[in-house]
C-alpha cells in the first residue's frame, strides 16, 4: 500500500498513467475523479502549485538540467468556483519534467477536493510511451508510491559551492549571491524557500511515514545581509536526503535564471 493516506485507489486500480519524458514541449492530459462535490474547492490551488514547482526547476531531477523544466496549465480549473465539482479535466504544456515526478503530481493531487477522496487519476503524455526509462506507466508510479527513497534526486553540476551540515533540529539555508541583494531579489529568496518546502510537502518523513501539516510552524524566518540570505526553518520533519536534493535543484534553477550564486550553506 501507498505510504500516504487517501491513496487506496491506487491500489484499487483507480490510478492511469502514459508518459514520456523529453526535453521538447508536449500536452499533458489529467482527469480527477473524487467520490462526490466538495463544499470547498482546492483543485485550482494544487493544480497550481505543480506548475510553480516545475517552473521553479523542481521536476528534472538529474535527468534535465533544473533551468529547463517548463509547465504550463492551457485548460483546468483557475478559481475556487471553477473547483467545486467532483470530477477536474486539466491540460498542461510540459517540457524536461522526470517521470519520477510523477510521484509527486499523484500525492500531491489526492487532496484536490478536501474532504471527499480521490477515486480515479488519469495522467497521460502526449507522446507514445517506449521501452526506455523515460516512460513511466501506473505500474512504475504504484512502486514508488510504496518506497520512501524514491524521490527525484539532485542535478549533478549545480555551478557553485554547497555545503551540507546536520542541525540538531529544524533547518536552514545560508545562501550567498555574487552580487548585493536589492528588494526584489530578497522576494525572490524568500519565494524559493517557500516554494521549497511547496516541493517537498507530501514527501514522507525521517521515519518513512506521513508528515501532519502544520503550518504555523512551517514557515521559515528570514534574515539578509550585503550579499547573504538566510531563512531558518524551526520545524522540518521531511526525508533528509530527498529534501536536499529538491533544494539544490531549485537553487541551480535560481542561479542560471534569477541571480549568480557564490556559495550556499544547507543545515539539514
């Protein structure tokens, strides 16, 4: 079974999947299906969140470099009101997105109408999937649904230093740009260490089982310097190592995208 909750479909055979990943743009077909009509609609809000985290170099994994990862959502549900229904058809525009990322689409998705459950997901490519590693079927996905450790892994050549340490508690990041750190670059440091932990919220935790959210404690304390950033995480109880590699994904992103990276320090 599934180590998360709310994912008893999977196993049920409720669960679709046909993609091939590849460097170049194709359409992404997702039908959602709950047991009935919520009284709160959340499906735009998910749905979202995916694409930032794609857009942010959070779904390469070592397969693409994390400054290509693109997603674009050209039909769906955009408003609270366009969610309250119990079944969503969405299309995505999607280029450099691992098939272990998938994984994650599948967790994150099993909330999209609250309080009524998922009973049918259907993920499909546009391109045919082959015999390569680059095509993923529900069968792979109900795999790593069953395994802690099967998480997107870090890009190899991030382009700067990274040191990782281990703290008693909580979390980190120490992140020191090549140049001064003006208004908009701070928002864009704190965008990315929110959308860190966006990335990794339905990951399984230190002990290989669900994390209960907890907002309050979740976000981060911000701090900055001439050139230094840094945000302190007082809880964080998600897999160490799967954790660190979305974050040096995101940064990689950052650096060849947003602004030059000298150094980073990552206490987790």
């Amino acid at each position: 079974m599934p180590l998360l909750e709310r994912l008893d479909y999977v196993a049920q055979g409720g669960l679709r999947v046909a993609y091939r990943a590849s460097p170049t743009v194709q359409d992404l077909d997702v039908l959602i299906v709950a047991r009935g009509v919520p009284s709160k609609g959340a499906a735009n809000w998910y749905l979202q969140n995916l694409v930032d985290v794609v857009n942010a170099g959070g779904a390469g994994g070592s397969l693409f470099p994390p400054s290509n990862g693109f997603m674009e959502m050209t039909a769906g549900p955009t408003s609270d009101a366009e969610a309250l229904r119990a079944d969503h058809r969405a299309t995505f525009r999607v280029a450099s997105v691992a098939p272990l990322f998938l994984r994650t689409i599948v967790e994150d998705l099993r909330y999209v109408n609250v309080e009524e459950p998922v009973v049918e997901l259907s993920i499909a490519g546009s391109l045919p999937v082959d015999d390569t590693d680059l095509s993923v079927t529900e069968r792979d996905v109900r795999g790593w649904l069953d395994d802690p450790l099967a998480y997107l892994p870090a890009w190899p050549s991030p382009g700067f230093p990274i040191d990782f340490d281990d703290p008693r508690e909580g979390a980190g990041l120490r992140i020191v740009l090549e140049d001064p750190i003006t208004p908009a670059l701070r928002d864009a440091l704190e965008e990315l260490s929110v959308r860190w932990l966006c990335a990794i919220r339905n990951y399984v935790g230190f002990d290989g089982r669900e994390v209960e959210p907890n907002p309050g404690l979740q976000l981060p304390r911000f701090g900055q310097g001439r050139r230094e950033f840094r945000a302190a995480f007082d809880e964080f109880r998600w897999a160490r190592q799967s954790s660190r590699d979305v974050i040096v994904n995101l940064l990689t992103r950052f650096h060849e995208r947003v602004a030059r990276i000298a150094e980073v320090e990552v206490a987790l």
